[in-house]
C-alpha cells in the first residue's frame, strides 16, 4: 500500500471502485488509494438483488438513471468481464387509489424524460407475468429497459480495470483517523500505516458516519439491515422484476435461473448487522407465494444479508462539506447505490478532478438537513 497518494477512496465498493475508475480512466488520475476494511463484494455491493431501473419519481433520479443503464448495458464489452445483464423491465405494483394516483405521477415524470413506461391495469400486468397473483391490485407500471445484473461481475470489473490503470486496492485495512491541520486533511491513518493525502472519498456506505465522524463530520445516515433470499434454478419463465410498492416485496428470475428477491422489514437490529433470520423468509415467504402462487414448493437454497444506507429524506449525501476541505461525501443511497454508483462515479470523478460545479451536488449536499431543505422520492423498494 502506498503511503503517500492524490486521493483516497474509503471504501471498495462498486461506488468507491467507480469513483476510482473514472478518476484514471477519464482523468488520468492514477495516483488513487482505495481501501476498505474488509474483501471485495463484502458489503451492500455484493449482498443486493442487483436490479437496475429507471423507474423513479424525480427527474433527477430518473436522468442519472438512463446513463447509468446506458453503462451496464455497454460494461461487459468494455471491461470485458460477463455481468449476466438482462433488460427484462419492471412491473411494479399498486393495491390503493393513493398509491395509483402517485404512480400515474411518477410515469408521467418519466414519459418527459423519455422512458417508455407504461401504466397497466391488473389484467395488462397478468399478460406480461401470467403467474401472478392480482388480487387485490389496483395498478401496475411497467418499463421494459430497465433490468437485473450479476453485482460480484461489476465489483471486480471495476476493481481489475482501476488496478491496471495503476490504482492501488489495499483491502482487509481499517481506518482509524485522519491527521489534520486546521480544515486540511493531511493524512489517513490506518492499521497498515498512514497515507498522506489532502483528499478523501468517503464512498463506504452504511459506514460512512463512522469515517465522517473521525473528521468530527455528523451524518444522518443510519444503516439498515435488508435481507435477501435466492432459490433453486427453474426454467426461465419471469421476464421483469416484479415490486410492489405496497409491502416492498420485489423477486426476479436471474440468468441461472434462480428467483432471488425481498421485502421491506423494519422490525431489524438497530446498527451494523448483517445477520439472517427466519423472520424474514417468513415474511418473504408469504408475500411471495400470495404474489405469485405457483412459487409455493420452490426450495430456498440460500439467504443472506447487507446493510441499506438510510438519510431522512431518502436521498443521498454527495460532494464536499463545509467543515473539511476536499471531504467528499458519497453516501446514503438507500438500496440503490448498485445501480446509480456507474454514472455517480463519473460525476464524482468529474466533480474532483475538474472541480466542476453540478447542481445536482448542491441539490444533494449535506448542508440540506440543517437547512430543512429535505428532498422525497416516492419508489422507494425494499
């Protein structure tokens, strides 16, 4: 590990690894340190259903989310390492007058950006996914762009094509602090040694409070334990991943042929767990089978889970602080730092090398919460 770098990125996950990517490749800053405390896919970037969707209610969200689509769709040749990228769509599901109201909202903001959504009555969304269960739904959208990918692939693209471009990944190294004079940032400390630096990526997701707080930076953020469950391959048969709104239920049939999905639980460990439980298949289990029946004596072969990054507005904290110079925050994407973290690494990348002003950044920025200036998005899954 070198002890001296331009930048250092915390954290190895597919955010911090594009933000490390694009700095060399589209900026030809190489002199780039990523460290994280534990192995590749460790995290939420290996423990997620790695759904990619456009699908959202702000025009913001939505944009970034064509690129990012635009990304995933091109990454395997361009990397040259298979993702098991498949554009099946999303069929998203209502069961209130409200929540059809907001979904009519919400694909009207996506027509004007171009998205090909449509909205579906029960009977149209049974035609696109015979197998499921209607009852009791009101509405449905769907866009066929949008898709699933194998996350591991996308990690170690990243991971491989930052490395030849001589960026340098010491994982299994903790951060303990920072040596700083005044606002500066002069050094990262580390139980392997110190890296001088004067800029810091903080891209290490449902830990980023506790990097930030070593700077004496508050966040918001609070993590979130969110289980996953994936079962024994079938015969390829569901073309879109399915979501329902109403109970955050959502399942898709990877290229393996497995279904892998799950629900919204908010009875979970408060902080950094990890963990499994048989609540959660349970929960699972039900609305799965409620939702599409013929899924009932399918086996569960295997269960796991990752840590979601929560803010109170459920949208992300990204670019620098007031309190620390050149402290650039990357955080609090909720379950959707996967499948944004392509286009976000570019502009992150573009924001440091460059010091480019976004909007975007400003919209996001930390000083938001003290401000009152709280954001909304309303398709929020999981």
């Amino acid at each position: 590990m070198r002890s001296e770098a331009e930048i250092v990125v915390v954290g190895a996950g597919i955010m911090g690894l594009a933000v490390a990517y694009n700095l060399a490749h589209s900026h030809g800053i190489t002199d780039v340190v990523v460290v994280d405390r534990g192995y590749l896919c460790g995290g939420a970037s290996g423990r997620n259903g790695g759904g990619v969707r456009a699908q959202f209610s702000s025009e913001g969200n939505i944009r970034l989310m064509q690129e990012s689509i635009r990304i995933c769709r091109d990454f395997a040749r361009e990397m040259k390492i298979n993702v098991w990228f498949r554009q099946g769509g999303y069929l998203f599901l209502v069961r209130s007058e409200a929540g059809r109201r907001t979904l009519e909202k919400s694909v009207a903001v996506q027509n004007e950006c171009g998205l090909g959504t449509r909205m579906l009555t029960p009977a149209e969304a049974r035609a696109i996914v015979p197998e499921l269960s209607t009852e009791g739904v009101v509405a449905a959208s769907y866009n066929p762009d949008d898709g699933v990918v194998f996350p591991w692939p996308f990690v170690w693209g990243y991971a491989e094509r930052a490395q030849k471009l001589g960026v340098d990944i010491a994982t299994f190294t903790n951060v303990l602090g920072f040596r700083t004079t005044g606002a500066r940032i002069d050094a990262v400390v580390t139980d392997r040694g110190e890296i001088r630096t004067h800029k810091v990526v903080n891209a290490a997701g449902a830990w980023s409070p506790e990097v930030a707080r070593l700077l004496g930076v508050e966040l918001p953020n609070r993590p979130h334990r969110h289980e996953i469950c994936s079962t024994e391959p079938l015969k390829p048969w569901l073309g879109p991943l399915v979501a329902d709104l109403s109970n955050g239920l959502y399942f898709s049939q990877s290229m393996r042929g497995e279904i892998v999905g799950g629900i919204s639980n908010e009875d979970v460990p408060e902080g950094l767990d990890m963990e499994s439980s048989h609540k959660f298949l349970g929960l699972y289990a039900r609305a799965l089978v409620a939702a599409c029946p013929v899924l009932g004596s399918v086996k569960v072969l295997r269960q796991w889970a990752g840590c979601y990054d929560l803010t109170p507005d459920q949208n992300p904290i990204v670019g620098g602080v007031d309190e620390v110079e050149h402290f650039y925050q990357a955080s609090g994407f909720m379950g959707h730092g996967f499948m944004i973290a392509p286009v976000m690494g570019k502009l992150i990348a573009q924001h440091i090398a460059e010091g480019t002003p976004l909007p975007l950044f400003e919209r996001w920025n930390l000083r938001r919460f003290k401000e009152g200036r709280l954001l909304s998005e309303a398709m929020i899954i999981g």
